[in-house]
C-alpha cells in the first residue's frame, strides 16, 4: 500500500494509529485461522498463496473506492446513505451511454448526486442521514423508470472490463485504479488546506466557520467526491460483472461505512487516518471470504460479521476522543 | 422593620467554591429572613449567580454549611431544594418549548389518577397559578414555543409558585416582562411578602429595587461586602460598594495624544432588534472599548462586524471602503483583515482535538500555502514565531490544544489570529476565565498591536479592564451606544451609571459624597 509508505507525521496523533495496529493484528489472525482451516480439511495453503490474496485486493478494490469517498463524509460529521444507487445508477447510465463516453458518463452521474447531497446538507442543513437516504430512493425510482424494472440488456465497454477485470503483469487492474485513489485521497487529507478543512469541520463546524474556512465549499466537494467514487465504483463493478444489474450497490453502504469506522475514523467525525480505511476494507473482504471458505451458512455469516464489527468497535471505544 | 430579630429563614456560612483556578465565592456568610424581598447586587463575575446556585443545589460547595430554619442542610440537587421549599427562577428559561404550558408547570410532580397524568388536574392547577399571577389570558393548552419572552417569563413563575416555596429567588426573571407584567408582578411579590416568604430578587434594574425590596446585599469578587436596609444608602454609595477600591490588574501605560484620524468606521448598523442604529469609529492604533450589562447588543455588534449575522444593515467602512464582510472567511481576506477573537474559546476558538499547530495555523492556510498544498516549511516557521510571540508554554506542536491551561488554550487563539496580520481586531471578553498573569500578557500585547497601527474593538464585562486597556469606551444599552466615554472620563462610576442608563451626573456626585 502506498498509503502504508508514507510516514507518521508530525501532526498524527497516537491514538489514531492504535485501531489500525489492532485491524492490522485481526487480518493476520483471520489469515491464520482461515489457514488453518484449509491446512485441516484439505491439506492445502490456499489462504497465502499470491494469487488468492491478489484477487482479494480485486474484490476489495470495489469496496476500496467506495469507502474512500465515504471517510470523506464522514470525517467532516455527516454520512452518505445514498451511495448504493449513486453506484447502481452510475453504471447503468454509464452501459446506456457505452463507447468512448460510458465512464465519463458513470463519474459525471456520481459527481452530479454527490453536489445534491452536499448542497442539501451545506445549505438547507437537512441531516445527511435522511437527506441522502431520501436522494438514494429517488435514484433508485428514477432507475427502475428508466429499466422498467429488469437487468439492462446493455453491456459494460471493453475499457470498463479491462480496468475491473483485466490484469497487467498478474496484478488486477482493479488494484491500481484503487491505488491510485488511495494516493490522491491520502495526499489530499494529509497536505492540502482541503484535508486540514475537513477534519476541522469535522471536529468543530462553528469553530472552523469562524476561523474563517470556507466550510460550505468544503462540505459540498467532500460530498461531490463521494458520489463520484461511488460512481467509479459502479462503472468498474459493471466491468467486473460485464453489465449493470438491479440493486446491485446495496451490498457496498454499510460495509464501507464499516471500513472506515473499523479503520479508526471517528462516526462523529474530525479523526482518522486514510490508511485505516485500507486496512478496514481488507479485514472486511478478509472475513466475508474466510467465512465462505469455512462454509459457514448464510445466518452465521451475518452474525459473526455484525459480532467483529462491533467488538472492534468496543476495543478502540476506550480512549476515543479527547475531552476538555 | 424584620431586622435582627427573627431568626434568619436560610443562612449560609463560610461558604467558599471556586471553579478551577477561578474563586467564585470566598468565605460568604449570608442569611435571609422570612417576609422579606432582599436585594443581592453586584457587577457581572461578582458571585451572585453561584450563591444561589449553592442555595438552590445546583452546585455544591466547597467549604461552609448552610442552615435552613436553623436546621443544618445540604442540597445535592435542585429536587432536593424544591422539596425543602427553596426554589430558583433562573436567568435562562427552563420551559420545554414543544410541552404545553399546563405540562411544564407540572413538569415534576403532575397530579395523577390510577398513575397516569391527570390532564384535567393539570389544566386546572396551571390556571389556579396563572390567575394568581394575573395570567389569566394565558392559555395552558399552548405550546410554550408559541407564546411571547414576557408570557413565558410569567409561566416560569406561575412554575415556580406552584411548588409551594418558602425562599424563592428570583434571578433577573423580570428582564423580558412588560411594564404591566412588573406591576403585577410587584403586587404578586409584596402579597407574598405578607404571607410570610422569603424572596430574593436579583436585577439590574435600580429602581425596581428601590421599589420592592427592604434589604439589600453587595457581593463584589466573590465576597460578602455588606448587607443593609434600603434607604440608607443613595444610588452613588451603593455603586460604590459594588464597584470596591481593589486594582486585581496592572495595565501598560496609556499614551496621551491627540485621537487618530479614523480607520475603521461603523455608521447605522442594525440587525434585527437587538442593534439600533450603531455608530462607532475607531482610529489607526487606538483601543476602543465596549462596556454596558450584558447582552445590550455587545456580541452581536462584534459577531455583525465579522460577517457572521445575516440581515444586517448599515455601513461599515475600513480606510474610507465599504467593508461589511458576508462571512468570517471575507473578514479575513487581504482586502480587510479583520480578526474576531470569540467569546467561547472551547467552542468558537478552537477545534479542542486537534492538534496546537493545527489550530494555530487554521485561519492563515491560505498565506502558508502554495496551490491546494500546505507549505510545511512556511507553515512549521510560522507555528515557531507564534509559540515564541506569545510565550504559550507547550509540550509539543504536536499536542491536542485541549491538554494546555486556560490561559495558554486562549493564548493560541489570540496567536491565530495575529497570525493573519490583521488590521482591525475585535475581542469578546478575552480574559473570561484566564489566570491573572496570563491577562497582562494580553493587556500588553493588545497595546503593542495598536501601537504598530491595529484597530481594536474590545467589549469585556470586567469594569477594571475596560479602564485600565481602553482609549476610549462605547457604552451599550438596549442595542445602541449610549455613551461614549473618553480618557480621565472613563471611571467606574460613568462606566456603571452609563450601562445602567442613569444619570452619570448624580451618580458620580452622591459618590462624591461618600468619601468627600
């Protein structure tokens, strides 16, 4: 990870690096017990060899972009609910379109859902929460009119494909595109007045208000960067699956809001590091994929899924947060 | 009259609390008898408000006991207060705006019928208490959001009755009343009087004083000056009283010479009803202060200048140019550079979690950086001049701004703002709360800004400040600048008579008498 190479900086706080250390410690237990499992049942290492862990990252990567968008959101204290059909709608639109214009198309859907909820939230300070909950069912009325209701019959383009599901010397595609997101989102949050705005708003909106940040602006373009992440993701999820399918966002919300908080980003906001939410997104595809090699049905899937969450939770609850 | 005699209802005994480094009471002894109206008075930060607070349980103190009927008691909570008939009527409202008048005058305690709330009960019993206060137009089936300040004043009273008191205090809950409420108000606090009560009543207002009370308390600095029968002291005498001899601060030498021509200028400038027309100017190195009681429209005034009221009228004009900023982020801009230091620094100032240099640095990012990018080597020199000008005495840059003092959190504040080289400087009573040391510092840094040519607006509710920093000072009442005190002629007595809006003039002469 790049993210990973770049230095503790003078500005980071201890306790942030703590939830990461602790996700980081989880992931390799998962590794092991996950091995362990094989080792047992079928005398094999699946678990570490390259080409399990590499396809992995391209299922992660998905999730990866996702995420990122939403720490944006919410480390300035708000939330994006409406991420799922942001994502869907990005990628049928983007297959509608198809050609030379299909991702442009894709991203310029997100951008466009990502200024509504910010402005909604910046200027007629509606709660995120039900703002983009409610933009989220106006994308999916508005793309269950424009389908009818049934799979579109239009194909992902061969550059949507090759960026989801291609791979350049044995590594996916996918995991470059999550790269390079990692890298722009990681600079911008650690060196940009942008970065430094956002956890200020996040820590105290009035007190960044008076210092005289622009907070609305800041609000607006954390939340235009969201939606078109979201929409990124989409175009490549469609790549992956060659088109574009009903519903096909809702599995990615509340895992992305659990990698960011997994990663140590407070759900208040003001505090995270970038690179918890890479390790945050690994642990949660870790676990899923873990749990259905160890065949574990449907029902204890959720439960143990739910349980690692919110025991994450609880270990880093302690020391959250200073007080005055 | 009720002098000595009686044995006192409530008396309190060596009671002292402070508040981290801040004494707030010392050694108070205070009693009150039944069938009396008692006056406390006393400038803003004098201690009344945590005197009744003690009595009424919402703190405890830290030393002292206080005896009720001549029994020793101890309130560890408002319940326990009210149960034992001491009751407050607070400065702030306590009613719950979305429950119907009837619900909050039972807010505790509603009368109940096979253990559900017995609504007709509770309709009937607030208009019993409403009627007795001459509040019979209110109607107890309304929402309390839905009825005017002075209406919801009067229902906080009818509250307070209806839990049957012996002492009741009443702490500024005539602010927002109507003449004809205060008259019926007066009828209701002398019947009460007469039925035996104990009231103590807490105003601004001279006059009401003069009009309902028989005894009258001064409390200054957290002590008990002196208590006395009205009458016997004129207005001059009592201000005196508030006022004291004691100099807590030493301020850096004014310079006399003749008053600059103006830099900053504010003509008309309205917002709402709270400001009425303000016309101010302040000249290039002067320090300009703005006294008055609290809430006449100082905050508002500073908070308008800085952009961050919407709706406000008027002109403001820096060297000559239109210079009413939209928002704080215009106020700042190189065009005008004007710098607000906020009234509450854990909440306006600073952004408590983060890091000394990231608040330090959070109102100049622009000038220390290059494109989108932050410039850490500009940013990392700046945060070193800023530490070394100010004296903040830190662990590291790196440190949440939340683990430093009081003082030294309001050090960085002030140093964000220098750090934007800011033209005109406005303060909200920067010193609240910090370490005396510490406000010398900021005295001498506030006339070293000046002399290098800053404009500086300083509104503070300590008297001693405002004489001892300011070249001149603006008094406000009611949302206008009622006087304008200048050089020898701002003293304790103008400052006083002029935020109480009465005649400077006879203030200062029956003050005159007492020494001469």
């Amino acid at each position: 990870m790049t993210a990973a190479t770049l230095k503790p900086r003078r500005f980071a706080l201890a306790a942030d690096d703590k939830p990461i250390v602790i996700a980081s410690a989880f992931i390799v237990v998962l590794l092991m017990i996950g091995t362990g499992y094989t080792l047992a049942t079928q005398g094999t290492m699946t678990l570490l060899s390259p080409n399990y862990l590499l396809q992995q990252l391209q299922i992660g990567a998905f999730l990866g972009v996702v995420a990122a968008g939403m720490m944006l959101v919410i480390l300035i204290g708000h939330i994006d609910l409406s991420v799922a059909w942001t994502l869907a709608a990005a990628a049928m639109m983007a297959t509608t379109v198809g050609g030379a214009w299909a991702i442009p198309t894709g991203l310029a859907v997100g951008l466009t859902v990502g200024v509504i909820n910010g402005l909604g939230v910046a200027y007629l300070r509606v709660p995120s929460m039900i703002f983009t909950l409610g933009v989220n069912a106006v994308m999916r009325g508005l793309m269950v009119a424009h389908t009818g209701g049934f799979a579109p019959q239009t194909a992902a383009t061969d550059l949507m494909r090759f960026l989801a599901a291609e791979r350049i010397a044995g590594i996916p595609m996918a995991i470059f595109v999550w790269l390079g997101v990692s890298v722009v989102i990681a600079i911008v949050l650690k060196r940009t007045v942008f970065g430094r705005t956002i956890y200020a708003i996040g820590n105290r909106e009035a007190a960044a208000y008076l210092a005289g940040m622009h907070t609305r602006g800041v609000i607006i373009t954390a939340f235009a960067a969201c939606g078109m992440l979201a929409g990124l993701a989409g175009v490549l999820l469609a790549g992956y699956s060659t088109k574009a399918y009903q519903g096909m966002g809702d599995a990615y919300v509340l895992p992305a809001i659990a990698a960011v908080v997994i990663g140590g980003t407070n759900i208040l906001g003001g505090r995270g590091k970038y690179l918890g939410t890479v390790v945050g997104v690994i642990l949660i595809v870790l676990l899923n994929s873990v749990l259905s090699i160890m065949q574990m049905p449907e029902a204890g899937r959720q439960i143990i899924y739910g349980v690692v969450i919110i025991s994450m939770l609880l270990v880093y609850g302690r020391n959250q947060r200073v007080t005055s | 009259m009720t002098d000595r005699d009686a044995q006192p209802l409530l008396s309190l005994s060596k009671i002292s609390k402070r508040y981290g480094g801040v004494r707030a009471l010392e050694d108070v002894d205070f009693s009150c008898s039944a069938g009396s109206i008692h006056a406390i008075l006393g400038e803003n930060g004098a201690g009344k408000s945590t005197l009744i607070k003690i009595m009424s349980g919402v703190v405890q103190p830290d030393t002292g006991s206080m005896t009720l009927t001549g029994t020793p008691r101890r309130f560890l909570s408002p319940a326990e207060a009210n149960a034992a008939g001491v009751v407050c009527v607070f400065q702030e409202l306590s009613l719950m705006p979305d429950l119907s008048v009837a619900d909050n005058i039972s807010i505790v305690g509603p009368p109940t019928r096979l253990g559900l709330i017995d609504a007709k009960a509770q309709r009937r019993r607030a208009e019993e208490l409403l009627a007795s206060i001459g509040c019979e137009d209110v109607n107890p089936l309304l929402n309390v959001r839905d009825l005017p300040l002075s209406r919801r004043q009067m229902v906080e009273i009818a509250k307070a009755l209806g839990k049957k008191p012996q002492l009741l205090i009443l702490d500024e809950a005539t602010s927002a009343l109507t003449n004809s409420d205060v008259a019926t108000i007066y009828e209701v606090l002398k019947r009460l009087r007469r039925e035996g009560l104990s009231i103590l009543y807490i105003s601004h207002r001279m006059h009401e004083i003069e009009e309902l009370a028989d005894r009258a308390s001064v409390f200054r600095n957290g002590r008990h000056i002196e208590t006395f029968p009205m009458g016997r002291y004129g207005h001059g005498e009592i201000v005196e009283l508030m006022i004291g001899r004691e100099i807590s601060a030493q301020y850096p030498p004014k310079v006399k010479r003749e008053r600059p021509a103006p830099l900053f200028e504010v003509k008309k400038l309205t917002w709402e009803n709270r400001l009425r027309a303000v016309d101010l100017s302040i000249g290039k190195g002067e320090i300009v202060g703005l006294g008055g009681l609290d809430g006449q429209g100082q905050k508002e005034l500073l908070l308008a200048l800085f952009g961050v009221l919407k709706g406000v009228t008027g002109e403001v004009t820096l060297d000559g140019k239109p210079a009413l900023p939209g928002s704080p982020a215009e106020a700042k801009a190189p065009s005008r550079r004007i710098a607000l230091i906020p009234e509450d620094r854990k909440t306006e100032g600073l952004m408590l979690p983060m890091s000394i240099a990231e608040n330090l640095c959070s109102a100049s990012l622009d000038a220390l950086s290059t494109g989108p990018f932050i410039d850490r080597t500009k940013e990392e020199v700046a945060i070193t001049d800023a530490i070394k000008r100010l004296q903040i005495k830190i662990g590291s840059p790196g440190d949440a701004v939340a683990t430093l003092s009081g003082g030294n959190q309001q050090k960085v504040v002030i140093a964000k703002w220098l750090m934007t080289n800011p033209r005109v400087i406005l303060l909200n009573d920067p010193t609240r709360g910090i370490d005396v040391g510490t406000k010398q510092e900021i005295y001498a840094l506030l006339r070293q800004l000046a002399d290098k040519g800053a404009a500086i607006l300083f509104y503070s509710t300590d008297y001693d400040e405002l004489i001892g920093c300011c070249d001149r000072v603006a008094v406000m009442y009611d949302g206008a600048i009622k006087v304008e005190l200048e050089g020898d002629g701002i003293t304790e007595q103008a400052l006083i008579a002029s935020a109480l809006n009465i005649d400077a003039g006879a203030a200062a002469r029956s003050g005159h008498g007492v020494h001469g």
